[in-house]
C-alpha cells in the first residue's frame, strides 16, 4: 500500500460521495486529450481525511512517463502563501507588527521612491510608508517584470528581476529598493515582488536562511518530505516536465507577448530550468516562487491552514492568526484586485492569498471565507473553513488560460451530501 492509499478515508464517512467524485476524472481528461496539459494531480480532504487521490495523465509525455504519487512539481506562486504563513510564526513570537516600515527590517527601502508623472519622483508619506502587511497583500507599490501597466517595469525587465536566479535572495531585494516604486504604498492592489520582500523579512528578523527557516518552521513538523528550494539528484527524475506557454520568467517576457503566443496557438514541452533550477537551492532562494513539492506535501500544508496543527496534533499556528490571514485586508475602493487586467469578482485578499468575500460574484461554487491561490504553472489550491472542504490540483502548463481548477471545484462541491 502506498503512502497515499494508506491515508485514504471513505469520502460517506465525512459527508461526500465516492460515486459523484468519480466525476474528477471525466472533467479534467478533455485538458489532457485536447488542450496540451500533461496530466494532474488532484487531491481532496474533508475534516482533515483524505477522500480523494487521483492522477491523469503524464509526468513526461514524450517519454511516456505517467504521473506517479511522488512527481515533484514547480509550485511557482504557490510558494507565497508558505512564505506568508512562514512570516507569521514570528509574527506570533512578538517579533515585529503588520503595520510596522519595512524600512524598520530593510532600510533601503526607506530611501526608496514613488514614480510620479512625467518620471517625477517623489517621496513615501512618512505617515503611510511601505508597511509589512502591504508587501503580503500585494498593496507595497511594487510590480512584477511581467506586467506592463506601469512604467517602472521597465526597470524590473532591464535588471532582469525575475529572469537572473543566480542572485541570492538578499541581492535581489537590495537592488529591488532601488527602484521606485510604481504607487503610494496602500493606495491600490497589484500583484508583485512583494512576497520575495516578505521572505527577506523572514530571513532579517530570524537571523536564519529563508530554506532553513521553513524547513524548521514548517516542513518538518508538517512532514513535507519533498518540499524544498531545489531538487536532490536523486529525486530530479520525479521532476514533471513543463509544457503549455513560454516561460514567463524568460528574458523581457510581458503578459502581452503570451497572449500572443496564446492566439498563435504556441504551446509545446517547455524547458525552464535556466530560470527556475532544480540544483540551486542554497541561492535560488525566493518568496514569490522557487519552491518544489509533490500534491500530497502540499495537501498537508493546505490542511494545516485549516486546523492550525500539523497532522500529529503540533501546533504550528494560532486560530487567530490564521483568521487574521484569511480575512479581507483590502479597503473597498481597492477591490476587486485585477491581475494582468482581470478582475477577480467577489474576492478580497489576505495576507498572501485571496478571501472570498461574496459567492455570487465569484460565479465558483464556495463559501464566504473561502481562500487560496495559485501558480504560473496552473498549479491550485483552496481551502474553505466552512464546509472544512481542502482541495489541491497540480499540473505543469505554462501560463493555461483555460480554468481546470475550476471544474475541479465544481466536481468537489458537488460530492458534498450532508
């Protein structure tokens, strides 16, 4: 019996119905047949039991290496809310406030700019500068390289923020603060490099390296064997294979040129190891992204954001904080946040994931105080305290614009009987 098959539980005996979950398969095959995605990895949870584990599909397509329960994934910007969730155990020690200057932990940024009209500078309010929960809610007035509504990511493309993993994590985030930022601190939404500033943070206040600090803090007591900044040698053969779109970390890449690659049907096996290595870890070490792990360490992660505790009862954090996290910390004229120009209806944002604030406008099944996120890579996941409800969909395709996560939703509401 496998580590997976030995945690199943019956999905009647937490309230779902095996026959109605069988629906996952069917709903996900067609992305596999007719859409270019290798294969998934999905799993579900109830109650803190596991009631679901499948896999469709390839690990490596070519090779005709079908998807194992151990394939190692790049979660990309599924690494922020580990970072986040990271951050906040100091949190709970007393070791700085939300609403402190990063500038108190990071001085550089306390010189740094706001980019005004017409290229003027101008300085950051000394009453609202950059705080520590605006560089976790994406309200810091930073950017990402990718992005391409805000003059200063020109800058972020010429330095090759994103594209360089070369860079430790300090280096990075020195000459981050050199560059102005694109609004006042606080004044509006927009998805950036601020989860790499939270993991600076992490590694200023604790004294410690960002990899050692969440092996200590999180993926040790939550037993998140294979997560980790990089891939031993002897696992990278469990690595899956990337396909869809080109590599959003690539050289000067913009939102604009994969919508193009998108129109022109431009999917294919990708190789992004040159900006997301797997034998880099002690310098690849980020907050926005860079982190590798397989559906079943994530699934415990996931797991532990709803109950606090890892698997044996250890306390890793407090309910408040967590509620804390998990509650809407954007102010009404700041929602709904749009990233790349989309607007996420019905969501508000936390301290590194979104909160779901109204169901009907979210147009997913859910409930209010649903929350999570997402990666490049359309890796998923959700969690939702209401129905205790956690469900997690890996895959590797390149910035897909079609919504498996949200069938996969669908189908995992549905199994609900009580």
């Amino acid at each position: 019996m496998t580590q997976v098959e030995s945690q199943l539980t019956s999905p009647e005996s937490v309230g779902m119905s095996a026959n109605r979950l069988e629906r996952v398969t069917p709903a996900l095959q067609k992305y596999v047949d007719e859409r270019g995605y290798p294969g998934f990895t999905t799993l579900v949870s109830r109650r803190g039991q596991l009631v679901h584990a499948g896999r469709i599909g390839w690990q490596d397509r070519e090779a005709e290496v079908p998807l194992a329960e151990d394939t190692i994934y790049r979660l990309y910007s599924m690494t922020k809310p580990i970072v986040c969730t990271a951050l906040m155990t100091l949190f709970e020690e007393g070791k700085f406030q939300l609403v402190d200057p990063v500038a108190k932990w990071i001085p550089a940024f306390g010189a740094t700019k706001i980019a005004g009209p017409g290229g003027t500078l101008e300085d950051q309010s000394p009453l609202r500068p950059m705080q520590i929960r605006d560089v976790m809610s994406h309200t810091s007035g930073l950017t990402y390289d990718f992005l391409e509504d805000f003059p200063v990511a020109e800058q972020y493309r010429a330095r090759q923020l994103m594209h360089d993993p070369t860079r430790t994590l300090e280096q990075l985030i020195d000459e981050l603060a050199t560059i102005p930022l694109a609004f006042a601190p606080g004044t509006m939404w927009h998805y950036s490099l601020g989860t790499d500033v939270t993991a600076r943070l992490i590694e200023v206040i604790s004294g410690q390296k960002l990899g050692d600090f969440l092996q200590e803090r999180l993926f040790g007591p939550l037993g998140m064997t294979d997560t980790a900044f990089g891939v031993p040698e002897s696992a990278r053969g469990r690595i899956s294979a990337m396909y869809g779109l080109p590599d959003l970390l690539a050289q000067d890449m913009t939102f604009s040129t994969l919508a193009g690659a998108f129109a022109a049907g431009d999917l294919g096996r990708r190789d992004v190891e040159a900006t997301y290595p797997s034998d880099a870890a002690d310098v690849f070490q980020r907050g926005g992204l860079g982190l590798f792990g397989t559906g079943l360490d994530y699934m415990r992660f996931a797991n532990m954001l709803l109950t606090g505790k890892a698997e044996d009862g250890t306390r890793i954090l407090g309910r408040k904080t967590l509620e804390l996290m998990h509650t809407n910390h954007l102010a009404p004229a700041l929602r709904p946040y749009a990233l790349a120009g989309v607007p996420a209806l019905g969501y508000g944002f936390g301290l590194g994931s979104r909160v779901a604030m109204d169901v009907g406008q979210s147009a997913l099944a859910g409930s209010a105080g649903e929350f999570g996120w997402a990666g490049a890579a359309k890796t998923y996941y959700w969690v939702d305290p209401v129905e205790e409800v956690v469900g997690v969909l890996l895959t590797q395709h390149m910035v897909g614009f079609d919504l498996p996560e949200a069938d996969f939703r669908t189908v995992v509401y549905q199994s609900i009987e009580d």
